[in-house]
C-alpha cells in the first residue's frame, strides 16, 4: 500500500503469487488481487490490510474484477488458452466462495459492470 500524497510505501499486504489487477469495493470494506500466477483472487480487508481468503478461480489466468451494484458479488474475468475459452466467475463476498461461472469466448480481460 502506498501513501497517494508522498508515493511513499506504508505497507506490503501479502497475497498470491503474481499480483495483478487491484479493485476497492464499493462499500470500502475489501480490496481485492487477482493473482495471475497462483490461480485465485485474495480478499483482503481494507482496514486491517490482512488477506481474508484466497479463492481459487476457474481458469488459470486471471484478469480483472467488477463489483454488482450492490456490492454483494464480485466478477472475475479470466482469459482463455488456445481453445479453452475464457470465463467469468461470480464470488460472492458474504461467503469468499465461487458461486458461479460464464464461459466467454476469446480474450476477456477488463470487465465492467454498467448501471444506469
């Protein structure tokens, strides 16, 4: 973790090998890292900057995170290798386990999700 006015390092938060993506929820409750290495996202409390749970993903390489609107999910996206397609996984947050899994097609990578 690092200071946003001074850039200065104040912690190191230990999660799996091969920390990619970052994302705050909404409510500011949890952080959580994609580990692209360790196949598996790590919930990590934003108070006390301890890792809650690793959960592992259903494909190897995992991307990015987006939050439902209400905070209660996280989806996941994962890329596809060869012809394995890639996926998104649902992790429900009350629980830090997977709930679900779509198949997508091609390289998904950033996700989003878009309310109006």
């Amino acid at each position: 973790m690092w200071d946003a006015t001074t850039l200065a390092m104040k912690t190191e938060v230990a999660v799996g090998a091969g920390a990619y993506n970052v994302e705050p929820s909404p409510d500011g409750k949890y952080v959580l890292v994609t580990n692209k290495k360790a196949q598996s996202v790590s919930v990590v409390d934003a108070a006390t900057h301890k890792e809650l749970a690793r959960v592992p993903t259903t494909k190897k390489i995992v991307h990015g995170i987006a939050y439902s609107p209400d905070g209660r999910y996280a989806y996941v996206s994962q890329e596809s290798i060869g012809a394995d397609p890639g996926a998104v996984d649902v992790l429900d947050l009350a629980t830090r386990k997977m709930v679900g899994t779509v198949a997508v097609p091609a390289q998904p990578t950033g996700i989003v999700i878009w309310t109006r």
